[in-house]
C-alpha cells in the first residue's frame, strides 16, 4: 500500500506519536484522495519512533483491509493478534477507534514489550 498521509499525535511516554494512513492504489491527486471513497483497501497504523534513531518505527496497533476484510492488528498485545471486524466497519471507525484510543494501546504496547 502507498502512505497517503502521516499525522503528529501528541507526545507520550516521551516519544512522538504518528498516525500514517495508506491507501491502493496509489493516488494521483492526494489532496481530494477520500479513503472511504476511492481506495480499494486502507488502513491506518499507529506508531513511534524507537530510542535507537537507525532503527525503524515500532508499529502499535493497525486496522486496515490488506487480507480481504477490515481487521485490527493489536500489535501492543503479547501475541499480537487480529481481530476481524466485518465487511461493514469503515475507514471512518478505524479512523475513530485508533485516534481515541491510541494513547491506551502505547501504554499496553509498553507494559507488554519493553
């Protein structure tokens, strides 16, 4: 999938948070890109940037559509599992479900891994 976007969550823990959104196909025009509309899959991770600067972002919790269906990788817990969600659940509820609960996945994501 391609990044359409990346927003600047509020610091935690010290670090700083990001919301990337992705999207297939690839847009032509990002700025009237709707997800809901005009993507054939999406999804939207919540991550942070490690204390080593060479290493890559640490992935916390990600929805998105990549095998056929809306599910939720809860990568903050132990066994990080998915969770299918169903054929109804939108962008717009992943958008809403990640954006308001971010700050509960890192500290899980925390307690679990570090």
């Amino acid at each position: 999938m391609h990044k359409l976007r990346t927003l600047n969550l509020p610091p935690h823990r010290g670090r700083d948070f990001f919301a990337t959104v992705f999207v297939e196909p690839d847009p032509d025009n990002f700025d009237g890109f709707d997800p809901s509309a005009d993507a054939e899959k999406w999804g939207i991770s919540i991550h942070f940037q490690p204390d080593d600067p060479y290493a890559s972002h640490a992935e916390v919790a990600r929805i998105d559509t990549e095998h056929g269906e809306p599910h939720f990788d809860r990568l903050y817990e132990p066994d990080q599992r998915k969770d299918w969600l169903g054929q109804d659940f939108t962008y717009e509820d992943a958008q809403r479900e990640l954006l308001s609960n971010w700050r509960e996945y890192a500290d899980q994501f925390f307690e679990n891994h570090y």
